[in-house]
C-alpha cells in the first residue's frame, strides 16, 4: 500500500513552443486519397502551367512553387470540402494530408487564389484531359448523356442590390474615399497594412463600376433593374427551398454509363430552356462527337429545343409538360374544341372563336382565334372564361413535324424507361459537389472567376470517380 499523500502526475504544460523531427514521408498511409491525388496530378500535361512560370534558371528569378502541387492542394481541399484559399494555406501549417503535399513548406493563400482565378484556359485543357482519359478506357461512349441545372449561391447578400441612384452614390462616395487614403490618419499604419486597405478599396471601386456598367447593360431589356454592388454579374434566382437569392444558374452534363461530367457551364439566366443546344456543343468540341441520346426535364422541352435536336441527329428525350384537361381547368385551352375544317374553336357554351390573325414568341407561329364580343358579353361564365377581356382569345401554334414524333416516341416503354435514369445520374452530381465538395456558394464573385470554381469542383468530381474506376484490380494467383 502506498502512504497517503498527494499523488505525483505530469501537468500539460500547453504554453510553451518546442522543436520536432517530423518524417513527411509517414505522416500519411500508403492508401490516403492525398497521395493518389498527387500520383493522378503527375500523370496529366501540366505543360501550360509550367510555360507562365516568368523565372528560370537562366534569366533567375525567385523558384516559383510547383504547378503539380498547388493543383494537387487545390483538387485535395475540394474534396474534403474546403474552398477558401486562406484555410488551405492554414491547413498546410497543421493538417498532415496538406503538409505531406506540401513536404512541409507554406503555402501563401495569394499564391493559391491566383492559380484559382487565372489559368482557366490550361484548367479547361486539364479537364479535357482527364476526359480523354476516361474516354480512352471506354468509360465515356456518350450514348446517354443526363443533362440537368443547378442554383449556387453568390459571393453577394440580398441587400447588397441597388437600383441606378443608390449604385451611383455609393460610387461617388467610394472614389471620394480612396482619394483621401494615404492621409496623416493613415500614416501610423505599417506599410503593409496600408497596402493592403489601398488594394481592398481599389476592388471595391472596381466593382461599383463594373454595377453601373451592367446596370446600363440591363436598362437596354429592363427598366427597374437591380444589381448587386458585391457582385454585379449575380441574379437574384429561385432557389430550390422556395426563396430567392444572389445566384448562378450551373449546367451540367454527365454520361449515364459511370456519371462522368463531360459538360459545364454558368450562365445568369435562371431558366434553362436556352442551355440544351449550347450543352450540346461544348461536348462536340471537348470530346469530338455529339451524344447519341440527350436526355433533360421539361425546363429544355421546348419546340425550339425538339427541332433543334433533330436537325443535330440528336435523340432527345425529355418530360412533356402536362397539358390541361377540362376536369383540372373547366375553362383552360384543352376545354375548347377545334373544328378543323372549319378552321374555328367552339367553346364550352358552343360559341364560336374566329382565326383573328397571327403572331410570333420565340420563333414559332401561332394563329390567334377570338371570340365575337357580344357572344362572351351575354355569356353566364364570362367571369370564368375570361374575366379581364371583352372577349376569350386562343393561340395556335402551326403544327410541327418534330414534336409529333417527339410526342410519339415519349409516350413509348422505352423512352419512359430511359428518362427516369436521370435524375440518378445528372442530379446526384449536383448532390455531390454541393454536399461533398462543399459548393453550395462561390468564393469567387464575376462570371469568369465563377466559371473557374464550378470547373475547379468538376475537376476534383472527375478525378475522384477516375481514381474509383481505374484503380488497379487486384490479381489472383493461379
């Protein structure tokens, strides 16, 4: 028995800074997704990267840091959810997966958010590449391909909107402001910090300009435009909940056979019905040949899209709209009939509706019918029918070829077969870079540097479901 007494223990003593030999080499496992990263990385053409490095070692020049990790930094904190170039460059001081990558040096976050933003066109070649690998192992025939959009967050709030009077104050107030930095008050700062407030309200000028120039871009279609002083090229969209917010409309295509991305776009439209032919194109010209079947919701079924698709040799399969029938809708268009060798719709109460002439909406042409106004005047449902017209009107639209057949094919077996494999495939990409990858808003604010995240995110989905279809099978002994 030991004598009673206060018991002798180790206190942690945590203020205090020490040495120690660390070997980078087994601060990760043999199977840790870094290292098949960085393998994967090393595989690809990184000679466009290589060729803007400025210094050599002939004309000198301070060793830049090897393209080859800070892509490998970049598509590893993607994966694990991490988007901000200032945690990354924190990551690398502590975390051993980033400090592997690394071999133990830092990282300045510039360095990262540069390489983000300013080497899309050899990012886009990189992308190409990882496709064409997977292609090469036939893991991409571009028989079905899913195409499907998405709304992501802006770098913007809902209050940071302002109409043409309040973004020209806050101009003027802006430039009125940076004149006057560099004053005695600011003085006393070191001359870093000062640099750095200069070049944070340089940018916000710069923004503010760029809101009153595509406040007077917007004026040209709509005359109470709003734009966002934070991010002057976001659109306030619907969001999936419901709501509204600052956003980016994302197209994606991927291929139903294992769900490779094999399109991407962002555009500031928040409806979709005009990204299907450009969809198509950008897979013509990355991987060299159309797809045989496209497959999208009713947001791109529309008759432009339907004969579009025809004239491109392109099976389109889509979800018709569902059209109205008297029992939903006792006074909707499907509720008149057409006489058609009269050429005339006779409505519920047997009045007739006369051809009244023609228009075009988005390059279709319809025949307008309309009913004599003393007709619907004396009619009982008149308040029904129409409540806010002397008489009821219907528009026609002048058959199309295409979309008979379109209709036709949509109504098969096997058409309803293939469209449900949708949303398995284009929308759990979606799932994935938003919940996974942890994109559910931009780090970025512009359309371009937008473009260049949401192909950063694409990249990092392509190289993880590569490392997952091509890893070496292992062999059995005979």
């Amino acid at each position: 028995m030991r004598e009673q007494g206060q018991a002798l223990v180790r206190k942690v003593n945590r203020a205090q800074m020490f040495w120690r030999a660390v070997d980078v080499e087994k601060l990760l496992a043999e199977d840790h997704p870094a290292r098949a990263i960085w393998e994967f990385v090393g595989r690809l053409d990184l000679s466009g990267y290589y060729e803007c490095i400025q210094s050599s070692a002939e004309a000198g020049g301070r060793p830049a840091f090897d393209p080859q990790l800070l892509i490998s930094l970049w598509v590893y904190a993607y994966s694990v959810g991490i988007g901000s170039a200032r945690e990354v460059a924190r990551r690398c001081e502590w975390d051993p997966a980033f400090q592997w990558l690394t071999g133990g040096e830092l990282v300045n976050y510039h360095t990262l958010a540069d390489l983000r933003v300013e080497r899309r066109a050899e990012l886009e070649e990189t992308f190409t590449e990882v496709l064409g690998l997977l292609s090469a192992e036939g893991l991409i025939p571009l028989e079905q391909v899913m195409q499907d959009g998405t709304k992501i967050r802006a770098l913007a709030s809902g209050k940071s909107f302002r109409q043409e009077g309040g973004l020209r104050r806050h101009l003027e107030r802006m430039r009125e402001y940076v004149r006057e930095v560099g004053t005695a008050e600011a003085e006393a700062e070191s001359a870093r910090v000062r640099a750095a407030r200069q070049r944070a309200e340089r940018e916000r000028q710069q923004r503010l300009e760029r809101a009153v120039a595509e406040l007077g871009r917007l004026h040209a279609n709509k005359s109470d435009a709003w734009v966002s002083i934070s991010d002057p090229e976001a659109r306030i969209m619907k969001q999936s909940d419901g709501g509204f917010a600052p956003s980016y409309n994302v197209q994606i295509s991927a291929d139903a056979a294992h769900g490779a991305i094999v399109s991407l776009d962002v555009v500031q439209d928040g409806n979709d019905r005009h990204q299907l032919l450009p969809a198509v194109e950008r897979m013509q010209q990355q991987m060299g040949r159309p797809p045989q079947h496209m497959v999208a919701d009713g947001e791109y079924t529309t008759r432009a899209n339907i004969e579009a698709m025809q004239e491109q040799g392109v099976d389109f399969i889509g979800s018709l709209r569902k059209e109205e029938t008297p029992e939903q809708s006792l006074w909707g268009a499907h509720a008149f009939f057409y006489d058609e060798p009269q050429n005339c719709y006779v409505c519920p109460q047997g009045k007739s509706l006369r051809p009244d002439g023609w228009q075009m909406r988005s390059g279709v042409r319809y025949h307008r019918y309309r009913a004599r106004r003393r007709d619907c005047e004396s009619c009982s449902q008149k308040p029904a029918c129409c409540p806010d017209h002397h008489s009821r009107n219907l528009l026609r639209p002048e058959p199309s070829p295409a979309v008979e057949a379109f209709r036709q094919k949509m109504s098969t077996d096997a058409a309803k077969a293939l469209y449900r494999k949708r949303s398995r495939v284009v929308e759990f990409c979606h799932a994935w870079i938003k919940s996974k990858l942890g994109l559910r808003q931009f780090h970025v604010r512009g359309l371009v540097k937008v473009k260049t995240e949401m192909l950063w995110a694409a990249l990092t989905y392509n190289i993880q479901l590569s490392l997952r279809l091509l890893k070496p099978q292992p062999q059995t002994l005979p």
